[in-house]
C-alpha cells in the first residue's frame, strides 16, 4: 500500500510518501520550483533487509539507528512504546496530520505539519486511548531527515554579556548540537541551529534553519548517521516524571519552525523577520532613557525627576524606572515579591513622577521580575511555600533570589493581582520583564516542574495582555538570556544583552538580526568607559552601534562633556528621521576582506532605497584603505548618495553611482580610523 500527500505554500513544497517497509518516508523538502522525486531507500550491506529510509515519525527497533520521535513507557507493565503507522490526511489549509500507534499499550501519536508564509511548521501530539498512565520519557517536536547538501552547522554561544558568537563546522560522523538544560533558552542565543551546504554565504548557496518556540530547556541537533544520512532534532528537553499522561490525557510539544532558503543567509533573515512581524502587533518604537547605568540603586524621586528632565532634552520619548523602586530595594539581596512603591523613595507613590515624565512630553515604562523572590521579603515570609525548591530551606539562590512556583495557580493570581494594581490606575505604558536566575532546583516538593513553570509564565504573560492590550513587554534575562519564539508572541521588544560596549554590541546585534528584526532588539548608548569592559568609545561611534535598533539611553547625562550631549541628541534626532525605514527594512552584512571593518545594510521592505553602515572596529593591516563594494543590487539601477552626518540637516550629496560600479568599484566610505563609523543613504531613482 502507497500513500502521498503534498503541500504547497509560500514557494515551498513537501511530499511525504507512506509504504509498508518505511513508513511515513520523507520525499521532498524545498524550494516548490526544484521539486523532484526520489528512489526507494536502498538495502545496506549489513542492513536491515526492509532499510526504514529517511522518515518522520522515526522509531528505533527496526533498524534504525536515529533518534526516535518518542520514547514513552506504561507506567503499570513497563511495556516501552512502539508505534507503528496508521494513516495520513490533509488538514486545511496547507497542512497534513501523520497517525501512528501502538495498539497494545493504547498510545497513539501525531505528526503535525503545515506550511505557511514559507515556513514549515511543526509539532507531535501524543494521546493515551490506554488503561495504563504512560511515561513519556522524551517527545520531539521535530525530526527531520536532511537532505545531501547539508554540509555544515552554524550555532550559537555565549554567556552573560558576551552573547552572539557563532561557530561554523563541518558536520561529519556523530552529532552537533546544543542545549539549555536550566529552564530558559539561554544565553548561546535562540534554540535553533542552521544547516548550511559548504560555501553558503550571505546571498548564494542552499541553507536551512530550525528554530523552536520554547522558552524552557530544550536540545537542537544535527546528526550524521552511520550510513551517512543526516537528521535533525528540535525537542523541548522534559524532566523524569514531568509528563505522565493518565488515561485520556493528551499532550503536545512546542512547535518548532523551519525556514528553507536557496539564497543563502539573507534568505532565512528575511523569512524569520517576517515571521517575527506577523506575531507582533505593529506599534510606534519611541526613544527609551531607562535609569539603570545612570543610577543603579541610587536614587529617588527628586533626582528621577530631574534626570528624566536631562532625557527629555536629549530627545528620549520613553522614560524607563529600572531595579530598586519598590519597597525595601536598596540592593540586590532583598524585596523581590513586595511589589509596592517604596514609601521613603515615592511618599505618594509612582504617581508625583509618572505625572512629571508625561509633562515632559515622554511616556513611562518599569522594571519588573514577577518571576522571582528574595529571601528578604514580606512575600517570602508569608510564602516560603511558593517558591521552588521548597522545602527545603537552604536551597541555592541566584543573584540571592530564588524562582517563584508559576505552576502553581495561586502564584499567578498573586502576580496578576500584583501587577493589575500597578497597571489598573494608568500611566505605566511598558514593563521591561526580567528573568535573572535560571532554574535550580526545578523542583516543588520534590516534583520536578520545569515544563510546568514555563507554561505557567505563558499563561500569565497571555493573561496580562488580555486585560491591558496596550501594554508593551520587554523580555529580559539577564541581557539576552531569554529570547526565542516561544515568548515572542507575548512581548514586543528584546533586551539583547547587558553588554552596552559598542565593539561587543555589533557581534552582539549582528548574530541576534538573523532572526529579530531591528525594531524588536534594544539598542542602547552606553557610558564610556563601559561598565563591563572598562572600553572607551566616541559617542559617535556608540550612537552608530546604536541606530540599526530601537535605539535607547542608558548613562548619566550629567556625566557628559557639552560635545557629547549635542552628539547623542544628533543621534537620537537622526534616529527619528530613519527608523520608519530601519524598522520595517531588512538587515544585512556585508562581507569584507579587512577584519577590523564592519559593513552592514537596511534594505527597504520595497527594495531600492538602503542604509550603509561602516564600522572602523580596528587599525588596518595597511595604511590605504580599500574600497567598500555593495554587491547584490539589481541590475542597471542608478542611486543618488548622500553621507548623512551627525547635526548636520539633509546629509552630504556624493553623486550617483549604478548598482554596477557599486558592485565592481566599491565607495570610497572607510572611516579610517578606529572606533569611528560613517552612515550613507542611497536612494533610487526611478
């Protein structure tokens, strides 16, 4: 028996083929114009005789040596699951549903797969039909086999303030991947990977990426098989115990997304931010002033007032109260859970500054980390039940804070009810959320939890938004410790790292912009020296760094020199002028051959018109500087330059130049020297 479905959507295809010898059997991926077939898998020497062949749904015990979908046991007979195919049906739209089960143990799973907006989405779904709770051990969102180009994997890592690196290696025999094994997506940036044939690069070569819509402990992985076929795995990573489903219970992962591209990187960048705009409302992006390296913990109402005075003259629109203005906060030891104005900081509470900041023509956001309790607190001493790890009464901190038990509904009407009284009155525009410990030990009672408490933290997150629809979320952990697909859709900006150091904040945004567009990534000016680094940067070169996101303050301003205050106001003014463009446009990088030079474009969402950003990041190897080429522009176009410079109104008219030249020649645009940077505008015309 031989059955086939086919979808097609957004310029992608995908066929799967059914057969009695390999199951639900994967025939084709990719760009819907390449579509081919594909032979039945072949017999190995010292294979099975019946090959399972590249397939969804995998399982072991037939001869192959992948991993499996599932692993799920019944918890009254110890019988280990082993599905079998069912059947197969188109499900609406562009969309198909894979049956599988295993009779004897009365689990059945599904294989959910749909297309749309050119990308795949996927997800299982697991239902007991059974008289036995069943186990399940681990569940994968996706497994996909690979197709033949899938040469190498380009991940991510980083740590705290040091998030964006990316490693590019050949993936030969065994595994890569990575994983977040303490309950948040993790500094090592999202949890997705990309799968790349040898020498794709910026705009050429066949490349994939996967990404799962998790914000909880997860592991993504490329696998080169024995045989040499490939595989790919997206799976949320479950706690033993945590999934036990009871007779009639039904559970589904995460879904995980797959971006196809035969245009290289740019391609999958194009594809994630559209798909990153569709979840986000459409929403004005104004200025932020946040108070955090401006006054840490020292402050209070009179000196707030005074410096959201100094914002508002440098042009910030948003004035954003960080850590330390609720009762008790002096430092980072106590108070987390007593969300109520300090009385000695606020005699009236946020109102007296909240009616200030308006006056100055900016609205107001606070700082918030729901999550959490400090030991050192009226909520932690009325409920030392509530947080994780109980009960035991020593169990580790971080940041000398412990996790709040969000599976607990308790919990989440406490924080709502919380939050409802901040919000209810007006006034407060935006929250930025943060996250500053991971999970550990994810236990309550000593019932692991950690599935659990992501769920829960969705489920307050949705709650909030749909009792306040204006409020605006930043997700923050830490810096960058908790951005991904799964909370995107619940909050509306990213605080990508709490890195502010312009040098480390170029590698920082260029790794994040492969999937977060501009307007969705916090992009600050920092002091100098920077906090972390202790590195000394022209506000120039700082406001640069800054403009190709949603651009913010974060410093002191009467720590500025005259000259550096008109400068970022230029910046901030300039960043007005551009960020229609910037935040609907589409970013990329431009290769070079010096190393100490960074070349990066907004392209409009219309082609055409585009911003060039360079970067002078070091000395060069040779005192003549080469010329920038800007490859990629269509053919015969003709482009009126301008070099826009800071205070300065309508920019600087350097002639015309056609896509050929630009691409041949190159601009004479290096800055020259280091910690400088130059911004041009090319216009089109038509």
């Amino acid at each position: 028996m031989t059955d086939s479905l086919r979808l097609s959507e957004g310029g992608l295809a995908l066929k799967v083929v059914r057969t009695e010898a390999s199951g639900f059997r994967l025939v084709y991926l990719g760009p819907a114009s390449a579509e081919q077939g594909m032979g039945p898998a072949p017999v190995l020497p010292a294979g099975p005789d019946h090959p399972p062949g590249p397939r969804l749904l995998a399982q072991r015990g037939d001869g192959y040596d992948g991993s499996s979908l599932l692993e799920a046991v019944g918890m009254a007979d110890g019988r280990a699951a082993a599905l079998r195919p069912v059947s197969m049906e188109q499900t609406s739209g562009a969309g198909m549903r894979l049956h599988s089960a295993d009779q004897a143990l009365g689990l059945s799973a599904a294989v959910e797969i749909r297309l749309a907006h050119g990308l795949v989405h996927m997800r299982t779904r697991v239902h007991n039909r059974g008289s036995q709770s069943v186990l399940l051990v681990r569940c994968a969102a996706l497994l996909l086999p690979l197709m033949d180009w899938a040469d190498e994997i380009v991940s991510g890592y980083g740590s705290w303030a040091r998030e964006g690196h990316q490693s590019r290696r050949p993936l030969e025999a065994g595994f890569i991947g990575k994983a977040a094994r303490l309950g948040r997506s993790g500094f090592d940036g999202p949890p997705g990977l990309i799968i790349c044939e040898a020498g794709a690069g910026q705009t050429a070569g066949r490349v994939l990426s996967v990404q799962l819509a998790w914000s909880g402990s997860h592991r993504i992985q490329a696998e080169r098989l024995r045989d040499g076929a490939g595989e790919l795995l997206a799976e949320a990573l479950y706690e033993p115990g945590e999934i036990l489903l009871a007779p009639g219970e039904t559970f589904e992962t995460p879904e995980a997304l797959l971006a196809i591209s035969a245009q290289g990187f740019g391609g999958l960048t194009r594809a994630w931010h559209g798909h990153a705009r569709r979840l986000v409302r459409s929403l004005a992006r104004p200025v932020h002033f946040n108070t955090w390296e401006a006054r840490y913990f020292d402050f209070d109402q009179a000196s707030l007032i005074d410096l959201a005075g100094q914002a508002a003259q440098l042009g910030a629109e948003r004035f954003v109260l960080d850590d330390g203005w609720f009762s008790g906060r002096r430092n980072d030891r106590t108070s987390l859970g007593d969300w109520t104005p300090d009385r000695d900081r606020f005699p009236d509470g946020l109102g007296p500054l909240m009616g200030a900041v308006r006056k100055l023509g900016m609205s107001f956001g606070l700082w918030v980390e729901p999550e959490m309790v400090s030991r050192e607190s009226q909520l932690y001493r009325a409920h030392p039940d509530w947080a994780l790890g109980y009960p035991d009464d020593m169990a580790p901190t971080g940041r000398n804070q412990l996790v709040l038990d969000l599976s607990n509904p308790e919990v989440r009407d406490f924080l709502f009810g919380a939050l409802s009284t901040l919000l209810r009155p007006g006034g407060i525009d935006y929250l930025k959320w943060d996250c500053n410990r991971e999970l550990y030990p994810a236990t309550h009672k000593g019932r692991l939890t950690a599935t659990a408490q992501v769920s829960g933290l969705y489920d307050l997150l949705d709650r909030l938004q749909a009792e306040f629809p204006d409020l605006e979320i930043e997700s923050c952990a830490s810096g960058g410790g908790r951005i991904d697909f799964g909370i995107l859709p619940r909050v509306m900006r990213f605080w990508a790292s709490d890195a502010t150091d312009a040098l480390d904040r170029i590698r920082i945004q260029d790794s994040l912009s492969r999937y977060i567009p501009a307007e969705m990534m916090g992009s600050h000016v920092g002091p100098s020296p920077n906090p972390i680094t202790g590195r000394v940067f022209p506000m120039a070169f700082r406001g640069l760094v800054s403009l190709f996101g949603h651009l913010g303050v974060e410093l002191d301003p009467a720590k500025l020199t005259a000259d550096e205050r008109a400068t970022l106001a230029a910046v901030i003014a300039l960043h007005k002028q551009l960020r229609t463009f910037v935040h609907a446009g589409t970013y990329k990088v431009l290769g070079t051959a010096d190393p100490a030079l960074h070349v990066s474009a907004v392209i409009h969402p219309e082609g055409g018109d585009f911003l060039l950003r360079v970067l002078r990041t070091g000395m060069s190897a040779y005192p003549l500087q080469a010329r920038i080429a800007v490859p990629g522009l269509p053919e015969g176009a003709r482009y009126s330059v301008q070099e826009l410079i800071l205070g300065e109104a309508g920019g600087r008219d350097l002639g015309v130049e056609t896509a050929e030249a630009l691409a041949w020649g190159g601009l004479q645009g290096d800055p020259r020297m280091p910690h400088h940077g130059r911004l041009f505008q090319f216009h089109q015309i038509r």
